[in-house]
C-alpha cells in the first residue's frame, strides 16, 4: 500500500512537472499564442505588400504601354504643361501662409 502511495505521489509530481512545462516553457501554450499571432501579423503584412506590388505592376505596364496615361501622369506629377498652355498652382490649403506673422 505505501508502494503505491509513493507511485502515486511519484506520477502527480511528474504530471505538475509536465503541466507547467507545457503552459509556461519557451515552447509551451503562451508562446505557441505569441508565435501564431506574430505568424498572421506577418502574413497579413505579405498579403498588403503582394497587393501594392500587383497595384504597381498594373502602373508600370500603363506607363509602358498607355500614352495617354504616359500624358497623364506626367502633367499631374511633374506639372508639365502642352505648348501655348498656363499652369495655375495653387498652395496647399494646409500650408502655412508665408509674410507677417509667419512665425507663430
């Protein structure tokens, strides 16, 4: 009887041992969690950039192929303008006015 009092106590301690390992260890639950989370982070962070890439592919075979586009563009980007045109720029409603009482 005390044999198997003592198997008894023997196996619960080993079960403690093994429960704590599981939950708390480098490779237990809590860091299963952590990983798995930082896992979808990662690949929603790769689905975003698989989409910019697609987005930007699409520009560069419009610029390479799309004269119109090729126009486009470049009139809005770099303010290019066609002969016997004006170019009207307007600042930026953000923009801080410059003259008198710009520096407060």
């Amino acid at each position: 009887m005390r044999g198997r009092l003592v198997l008894i106590a023997l196996l619960l301690a080993i079960n403690l041992i093994l429960l704590f390992r599981l939950v708390w260890s480098d490779q237990g639950v809590f860091a299963y969690l952590e990983l798995k989370e930082r896992y979808d982070a990662l690949n929603r962070k790769v689905e975003a950039v698989d989409a910019e890439s697609l987005d930007l592919s699409q520009e560069i075979r419009k610029l390479k192929s799309d004269r119109g586009y090729q126009e486009k563009v470049v009139r809005e980007r770099m303010n290019f303008v066609k002969k016997d045109e004006l170019l009207y720029i307007f600042p930026d409603e953000n923009a801080k006015p410059g003259g008198e009482g710009a520096d407060e």
